[in-house]
C-alpha cells in the first residue's frame, strides 16, 4: 500500500506534529541551510515545504501569525510520514528569529526583487526566507534587506509560483552551489 493510501485509510484524529517533533526529537546534524516561512497561510504549502527539508537536511522556521494550527490533519498529510524527521521551530515574530539567526546569512525572496536567484552565493547555513502566499514578505522586511533579495524568474503570464515550490527551487539551488564549494 503506498504511502498516500496508508493515509486514506488512517483514523481521522488530528495529529500534534508539534507534540510528535518532542517525541522523536531534534535531527542530530547541523542543517544544511535554513528554510523560513513568514507567516505562511496554506498547511499543505508548510507540509510539502517540510518534506523538501528533510530531503534536503534543511531546518524549517515558522514566524507567526500561522494562518493555521499546527495540529492541521493537511500540514501532516502533506508532509507525511516525514515530518517525524523534519528539524523546525516556530517563533512568535520575525525580531524572534533574527535573535536566532544571522541576517547576514538571509536571503529573501520577492517577485519584486531585480535580482535573480541563482545570482546569490548560497553556503552552508545560508537562510532563505520566504513570505506568505498571499502576501508575499512586508515591504518592511524587502526594503530594509533590499540587496539581499531575489526573485525566481517567470513568465508575465504567472504572478508567482506556488510557495512550495518556490522553496524547492531555491533550496536545491542552494543545496547544488554547496555541493560544489
């Protein structure tokens, strides 16, 4: 039976991935990058973006407001079995998460950005950071790191592409030019 139809026929209780992450614990290895969302909205978008973590060896970092709980059914069916192996952590505001992180080592991404991606130079701990899917990052967060943002070309035809992948992209990118220092 694959994973997807394990989880059809699974009981319907919510799942505390919150409560699970303390039962299973922290990874025991430094992450290769970091993968923040600001504010993200849509639990299926936070669960695909974990799983992308874990099979990067990314740690995943929610800034609140959450647009969900974290006991969703859709962040853990998105994420699937996996999230038991996911390193994250969520932080109550984003003056919170630059206490824990280096914003030297950020790097925001904006449809608004003139840069492209794959322009950066991505190292190990490096922080891509993420804003909500309807919202994208504030103005606040983009000017004030203005140099430090970039975009993910597409066609005019497309506004954005869907957050999930967007972290995708740039988390490979980035998994790619560390591989090859």
């Amino acid at each position: 039976m694959s994973e997807a139809a394990e989880w059809e026929t699974a009981p319907r209780a919510p799942v505390d991935v919150s409560a699970q992450a303390a039962t299973f614990g922290r990874v025991n290895y430094e992450p290769l990058l970091h993968i923040v969302l600001h504010q993200p909205e849509i639990p299926q978008n936070t669960g695909n973006i974990g799983r992308t973590c874990v099979a990067l060896g990314a740690k995943l970092w929610l800034v609140r407001p959450l647009g969900f709980r974290l006991d969703e059914r859709s962040l853990k069916r998105a994420g699937l079995d996996y999230w038991r192996h996911l390193d994250w952590q969520a932080v109550d505001h984003w003056p919170a998460l630059c206490e824990q992180l280096d914003p030297a080592q950020m790097w925001f991404f904006t449809k608004f950005a003139e840069r492209n991606y794959t322009s950066a130079s991505f190292e190990r701990g490096s922080v891509l950071v993420f804003g909500s899917e309807t919202s994208g990052l504030p103005p606040t967060i983009r000017e004030a790191f203005e140099a430090r943002c970039l975009r993910i070309p597409c066609r005019d035809d497309v506004r954005s592409l869907n957050l999930s992948v967007s972290a995708a992209v740039a988390g490979y990118e980035a998994a790619r030019q560390i591989a090859l220092a």
